[in-house]
C-alpha cells in the first residue's frame, strides 16, 4: 500500500473526494497533526500531492524524507518549487492544462476590455466625460501571438477563432497538431513580436523565459499592441513595461501574473506604479478562479497520483 500524504489545508469535502478517488494508498493530511508530528507522519511518505510544498512544510524537514518518490502539484506552475529539497530519483509532475478554460476566459476578457477601453471610459464617465466619438480597437483579423501553446494557449486560441483571428503560436517544439498560422519556437520570438496587435504569454517560467521581455522586445511589437500576462510575472521585464507603457500611451497591458506575489513571496508589491496609467488593466492572479476550480484542479491531479500507482507512468513531469 502507498504512502501518501497531503501537504495542503484540505477542507472535509476535499479530504472525503481524496479518498474516495485514491485507491490503494494510506493518505494522511499533515494539518491534521501539529508540527512536533510532521517527522513521523512523513519519514514513511512516497508520495506528496501539495501546493506549495516549501512553504507548507520547511526545508529542514523535506531534506530528511529520502523515501518519496512522487510530489504531485494542484498547481499548473513549477516555478515555486525548490528542486533541491527532494531526492534525486523523485519525480514532480505540474498540474498542467487544470485551470486552462477558466484562465482563457480570464485572458480574452482582459484583452477585450484593453481592446474596447472599458477602464478608461468608465473612470470618463465617473468624472463627467461623455465622449460618445472616441474610438476603440477592434480585434476582428487581428493577430495573436500565443508564447505557450499548452493547455492555457490552446484553450485561449479556441476563443479567438471566434473573431477569425490569425494565430501566431510559440511553444517548445515547434510542432501541434492544432490549426494555426504559425507555429515556432522561442528562436522565432522576434518575428511572431513584430507581427502580432496581441501577444498573450502563458509560458511556464523557466530559465529560458525568465525575463524574456525586456526593452528590445517590447520595441519589437506594434506601437498599439496589447499585452496579456496570465503565466508568471518574472517573464517580462518589470522596470522595461513599466517605461515602455508611460512612454507609449497606445501600447496597452493586461497583468494577471505580478513579479511579487503572496503565494510565492507572501505579499503583494509592486516596484513602479503601474495603477496609475491609464493603459493598464490588473487582477490579482485569479484568472483561475471560478466556482468549483479546486474540485476539477485536485481531480485531475488525483488522475494522475493513480497513474503513478498503477502503472508508473505519470503526464506532466517537470525538470
């Protein structure tokens, strides 16, 4: 029988749905023991299924559990993990594509709202501007550069369509299967940058995409484009947008994903004043977060704890 155990607060309804879909496993939740008991409940652990496993249990007591085998994550991102906590042979698998319908929602919601200058009118018409001839983009023929063209870009692209928009897609291999207009990769940034009036990252955040838009990149783009962080702060430039918002009044941002957030650094903050222009559009990284997320979320990453159990063959491993 496997050793699993629960890193997160789950709520009884969560802790009844894991149970009932694991088979085959003794599952223990660790905030049902207090900290004095951690060593015990985790020396036997091969399998973790967590959030944010270094923040939920300290590094003092992950470096000890040489027995797991498998850390199974409700989030779609990797970026927070500490690597080096585990043991070597363990394999950590991302809940890749949970969240990918509600977050494309969030993502065309976002550019439409940019698009159509809903903010901006609307902070107008709170000051007694009524200005019914002022003019606003419109996205049919357009075209959007997706870099990430996994779960999140796909599902956002089936959206697009609808407006019979170009698609322009980036992602690791160069390849899919999907209907596009273009499809490249990360050596083809430059070119999909200068072509898109759209760009939506929903890249993961590795080495090769941090701070992947900078200065250079952002000059690359239309003056008007409109820019759409779902993914992770830290692949664009914070000091670079910033600069090229103020100094570009049509050029247009909407930011879900922020470079200092609580569940990775435990609070929110910012290093330049984005709220006050006008061409910026924020939200606090919720694009995910609708009724019934975190059932479908611990579901699917459930699905894949009994792959590992049955046949040793888990999706979505990361390095």
């Amino acid at each position: 029988m496997r050793n699993i155990v629960v890193t997160f607060r789950a709520e009884p309804e969560q802790k009844k749905f894991i149970q009932t879909l694991i088979n085959n496993a003794d599952i223990k939740f660790l905030k049902d023991y207090n900290e004095n008991e951690y060593l015990v409940v985790l020396r036997d652990a091969e399998i973790l299924l967590a959030w944010n496993p270094s923040r939920e249990v300290n590094s003092l007591q992950l470096n000890s559990f040489y027995r797991i085998k498998f850390v199974q994550l409700l989030s779609a991102g990797y970026d927070h993990i500490e690597f080096r906590m585990f043991p070597p042979d363990c394999k950590i698998a991302s809940n890749n594509g949970a969240y990918a319908a509600q977050m494309a929602e969030h993502i065309i919601a976002m550019v439409l709202s940019l698009a159509k200058k809903l903010l901006i009118n609307h902070k107008k018409l709170a000051a007694g501007e009524f200005n019914q001839r002022e003019t606003n983009i419109s996205i049919k023929n357009s075209t959007f550069g997706i870099f990430g063209y996994g779960g999140i870009g796909k599902a956002t692209a089936k959206l697009i369509r609808v407006f019979g928009s170009k698609i322009y897609a980036i992602n690791s291999s160069g390849k899919t299967n999907e209907k596009v207009d273009f499809i490249g990769t990360l050596k083809d940034l430059d070119f999909v940058l200068s072509k898109s009036d759209i760009i939506i990252i929903s890249l993961p955040l590795i080495d090769e995409t941090k701070n992947l838009i900078g200065k250079r990149e952002l000059e690359l783009m239309k003056p008007a484009a409109i820019l759409v962080n779902a993914a992770r702060g830290q692949i664009i430039n914070e000091a670079d947008l910033f600069k090229h918002l103020k100094t570009h009044p049509d050029f247009y941002a909407g930011i879900d994903a922020w470079w200092r957030e609580p569940f990775t650094e435990g609070e929110f903050k910012l290093n330049y004043p984005f709220f006050d222009l006008p061409n910026v559009l924020g939200s606090p990284h919720n694009s995910a977060v609708v009724p019934g997320f975190l059932q479908e979320g611990l579901k699917r990453a459930i699905n894949n704890i009994n792959l590992y159990i049955n046949a040793g063959r888990p999706r979505n491993i990361v390095n």
